[in-house]
C-alpha cells in the first residue's frame, strides 16, 4: 500500500479493480487447469467479460453524463457486425493475431461513428424522451441489421437490401452478411484472456477519462449544467464526447461478442432493447458510477441462472425475486438509513476498521 | 470607456414585460448595487446579462465589445462570471475540482492526453491544483479540498460559488444575493471576503442584495429597480435617501 501512496484516490480505486480483475483471471485459469470448472461455467466465461465491459460503457453515460441510454445493445450491434464482417472478409489473407486487432479497432470505430452522429439529434433531448429515442435508434440499428445482405465473388463485393437473389452474383459467390440469418463462420478468437484483456482496457480508459479535465467537465454538466454553462464550458462538446466514447466502448463489447459465435445474428434477445435493459440493471444493481460494482453485478446475474439449474422450472423465478431482493438492498432508503444507523456502509466499515487501529 | 455599458435592456416572457429599458453603466473596479423589492426583475437582468436569457431588445458592451444574446458559454470566455441566488454547485464533485472546473479554459490538455496519461497530463493537472489551492486558501477553503461540495456548511458553499467563479479570471463579477440566509456574523465576514477578493483579483463586482447594511456598508454606485423599471441609480447614500426609493422599497 506504500507503492500507492503517490498517487491520486482514483487512480488507487483503478488499481485495485485491475488486480481484482486479474485476481479471478489466474484463479480461474488454476482452476480451469485444475478440471474443476464445469463446461457450463466455462462457456460464460466469455460473456461475462463482454457484458462487464458494456456495463462499464453504458455506466459511463448513466453515472457520468447522467443520461439514461436504452440504446446501448445497439452500438453493440454495430461493433459485432462491423468486426465480424471485417474478419469473415479477410479470414483467409491475414494471420489471426493482427486481423482481430484490426477487427477490433474497426468495429469499436463504427459503433463510435454511430454514436456520434446518432447523439447529435437524440443529446438535445433530456430524461425519457432521451431514454425513448435511444431505444428507437437501438431497434433501427438491429432490424437494419436484419436486411442486410453482401455477398463476394470474382467480380467484387454485392450488396443488397431486399433478399439474396437480388444480389446477382455468379456462381463462385459467398454469403458474408445473410439478412436475418446473420454472419456465419466468423474466426472464434474471443478467449477468455482477450476478454479479460479488453476488459481492464476499458476500465482504464474511462476510468482515466471520468478523472481528467474532460470528465470533469462531463460531471459538471451533469450535476448542475447551467453552473457549467457560466463556467464557460462548451456542453454539447463534452456531452458528445462522453456519449461517442460510451458507444465505441460497447462496441468492444460487441467484437468480444460476435468472435465468440459461430453464427451472430441480430435478435431481441441479443441486440434488442431486452439486452439494453439487461445492461441497465446490471449497471444500477451495481450502482451508478461504480465501474467495479458493475463487474460484480453481471458476474452475479449471469452465473446465477446456471447456478440455479438445479431448481428447473423455478430457476427464472427465483433469479426475478433474488433482483428484487438486491435492488431493495441496494437502493431503498429504508435500508440505507439502516445500513447507516448500523455502520454498515462502506464509510461505517471503514470508521470501524480505524477505531479498531486506535485502540490497539 | 466602460466595462460594461447597458442600453435600453428589455425582456418580455409572453405578455409580460418582465424588464424593461434598463440602462446601466459600470465603471472598471467599482462595486455597484442592485437593488429593488421582490419580483422587480434582478436576477432576470443577471440572466440576460450572463446569456441565460436573450433579451428582446437592447444592448450589452463589455470593454466595448458587443456581447448581446451570446451564448452563457462564450459570455464567460469574455469575463463574465456568476453566482446564483440558490446555491449552483456541482455537488457530488470534491471543493478542488469544483474550482478546477472554474480554471477548465485556462488550462489546456486534450481528452487523449488526458485518457492515456501522457506527461502533459501531470504536469497540467499539477499547476491546476496549485492554482486551485491558491484561490481557496483566499476563502480559508485549502482545508476543505477534498470535502464533497454538498457537504459544506451554508455560508462556505457560498464562497465555493464566489471562488469557483473567480477562477474563471473574469472582468466582472455577478453575485446574486450573497448574503442571502446569512446570520449577521456571516455578513460581516462576507463584507471582509468581498473587500479582499476585489484586492486580490482586481474584479468589478455587480451584486444584487437585499440586505442594507451590507450595500450601504460596500456599494459605490447603486441601482434602484421596481416593477422592471430603473426607479433610481446614482451614488449609494444619495440613492438611499431619494424619498422615492424609500417609499418603493424600504417602505415609509
């Protein structure tokens, strides 16, 4: 803790995520290696790092510019269509290693180009209309997704709108983007390491952006954005910016995504509002602006359904009441004042833990 | 020339004329009143004088230069600065970053400098503090640095609001009602700040208040406006003892 001395609270808060983060990556792996990881469990392993990292992207637009977006799949949309048809393209021209690298930054581009041109309109908005607009634009964008189709052949690269004949390509042609049936065949590179990897990555980067000048700034607007005004600070500037680098980050979440599918499709229950949703409540259980409580929440409620098989036909069941109960816990005054007259928030514990000190 | 020369100002919100030709003239360095009882539309010409509202007519010079209807942002660029009757902080932010946010277009770093931590990150955010730190320990506030701005006690979050906007390095300085809630120790002391602040930073200051000790006490120049109307403006005492003024306002 000496080492940590120099260096400003969040920066501390950041690094101590990050070694958590990397913490349970080595447990796991030992335990992996260990054989002591059902299948089961090991198939989640993926998602849970790509859905963290949405949480975190999406935490970045409810806590720090205080905008609720219900759009956020969207942008995943994007990420995952854009890469995953980067790669299927040049699957067989470059080696693994630089193609998801270069999948990666293409996909996080295009979901940022989106989510800027998308908050010029919808950031002139507040509160529920914002909410509203935004899961309009994250509907548009996977049923846009669902007509889609682009074929290669000899001559070049066809694209279409309305079905596969229309694309007229001769007979050596492939598919690459199938309307409703998706892509197919991408290159599965999204291990568990990239996903931890990608994950710390985005920890970093907003994590640094919220205490910078601009995050400042971002803060500002959203406690008091009159204030900001008089304090000459350009709003729609920094809501922009806060707004496009909470898409792009999704949209890693996305490239995590579509290189751990063989077929990626765009349904409701993966790109729809259901999982913008999804997202939110992982964000709020873990509370608003707490990038780490984030982590924690998704890791949470996705194991909890596997965790619960057992149960069968209650698993869903029970899975809505333990939200409920967390939610409760969480957020209600009633607790809180509670958790306060008992000394059992964060500040209470600390308290404890330094009057212990002084005895001794 | 003035530093800031207003001309026939008027508002209407509707039907309603909330202010109207209000001409004011303010010389560099002075400390000049606004007064006039409830509703007489003050902070309405605070308002417009910082862009929040855009007049319907008239025009507002600072040092010369046309500032009318520009917006908040820019207005505060040509140094303009305010505080605000209810109290306008950016709460869940620490007392220190509440000032850096004050010195945000003074201090420059970009966003990717800023993500990436490079070398200009550190060194900008260094000098930041230390300005920061020298305008709070002006307000006796360098303790409270890292005490989140909702937490302070009343009459300091009042001076956050004065230091957060003396950051900015304005000309001019707007302070609606300062004293407003105050206990009469508190004024004292807020009469002591305002004296040093116009030491210190060599701002003119335009406020608005209600209390009389404290603008007989410090005002230069007073203005006197009733129903969006200027009742009267000149030298404080004179105004003070215009028997018009205290039939409108401080009442017979």
């Amino acid at each position: 803790m000496k080492l940590l001395k120099n260096v400003t609270a969040p920066t501390q808060k950041l690094i101590r995520t990050v070694a958590a983060v990397v913490l349970v990556y080595i447990l796991m792996e030992i335990l992996i290696a260990a054989g002591c990881i059902s299948s089961l469990i090991q198939g989640l392993l993926v998602p849970v790092c790509t859905y963290s990292i949405a949480a975190v992207a999406l935490n970045l637009c409810v806590g720090y510019l205080g905008e609720l977006s219900l759009g956020h799949a969207g942008f995943m949309c994007l990420g995952a269509f854009a890469s995953a048809y980067f790669s299927k393209l040049t699957a067989d021209t470059i080696p693994d290693v630089p193609r998801f690298i270069l999948a990666l930054i293409i996909g996080t581009a295009v979901a940022a180009l989106f989510g800027f041109l998308i908050a010029i309109p919808v950031l002139r908005l507040k509160g529920d209309y914002l909410a509203i607009v935004t899961l309009a634009f994250g509907e548009i964008i996977k049923n846009v997704m669902n007509v889609i189709y682009v074929g290669k052949d000899s001559v070049g690269l066809h694209f279409s709108m309305k079905d596969q004949l229309s694309l007229g390509m001769s007979v050596d042609g492939k598919m690459i983007i199938n309307g409703a049936q998706g892509i197919t065949g991408t290159p599965r590179q999204s291990t568990f390491t990239v996903g931890v990897v990608l994950l710390i990555l985005a920890l970093i980067i907003t994590s640094n952006f919220v205490n910078s000048r601009t995050g400042r700034a971002v803060k500002a607007i959203r406690d008091n954005r009159i204030a900001a005004e008089t304090v000459g600070l350009p709003v729609s500037k920094y809501k922009l910016i806060a707004f496009t680098l909470s898409a792009a980050i999704a949209g890693v979440a996305g490239v995590l995504y579509s290189h751990s599918l063989n077929s990626l499709t765009a349904t409701t229950n993966n790109f729809g509002y259901n999982m913008s949703i999804m997202i939110l409540v992982y964000v709020v259980l873990g509370g608003i602006g707490n990038f780490s409580g984030g982590i924690i929440a998704t890791t949470v409620l996705l194991l909890l359904p596997e965790l619960l098989r057992g149960m069968a036909d209650y698993r869903m069941l029970i899975y809505s009441i333990v939200l409920i109960a967390l939610m409760i816990f969480n957020w209600s005054p009633d607790v809180q004042k509670w958790k306060a007259v008992n000394g059992l928030t964060l500040d209470g514990i600390k308290a404890r833990f330094s009057k212990n000190k002084e005895v001794q | 020339m003035s530093l800031l020369e207003v001309t026939n100002l008027g508002i209407s919100f509707g039907g309603l004329r909330a202010v109207d030709e209000f001409s004011l003239k303010i010389e560099e360095g002075e400390l000049y009143g606004l007064i006039g009882p409830n509703g007489a539309g003050k902070t309405t010409v605070f308002n417009m004088l910082t862009g929040i509202y855009k007049p319907t007519d008239g025009t507002i010079k600072l040092n010369g230069a046309d500032i009318t209807g520009r917006k908040t942002a820019d207005i505060n660029k040509a140094g303009v600065a305010r505080t605000f009757q209810n109290i306008r902080l950016f709460g869940d932010q620490s007392v220190l970053d509440n000032v850096k946010i004050g010195l945000h277009n003074h201090f420059e770093y970009s966003t990717i400098e800023g993500v990436f931590r490079l070398p200009r990150f550190f060194s900008t955010e260094k000098a930041m503090n230390e300005k920061a730190m020298s305008i709070l320990s002006v307000f006796g506030l360098d303790v409270e640095a890292d005490t989140l701005a909702s937490n302070l006690p009343y009459g300091k979050q009042r001076q956050l609001e004065i230091a957060r906007a003396l950051a900015t390095e304005p000309k001019l300085l707007l302070l609606d009602e300062p004293a407003a809630g105050m206990n009469p120790n508190e004024t004292r002391e807020l009469m002591e700040t305002i004296a040093l602040i116009r030491k210190e930073f060599k701002v003119t200051i335009l406020l608005i208040e209600h209390d009389m000790k404290l603008v007989s006490g410090i005002c230069e120049k007073l203005t006197v406006l009733n129903f969006g109307r200027v009742l009267c403006q000149g030298n404080t005492s004179e105004v003070l003892n215009n028997p018009e003024v205290i039939k409108a306002y401080l009442g017979e």
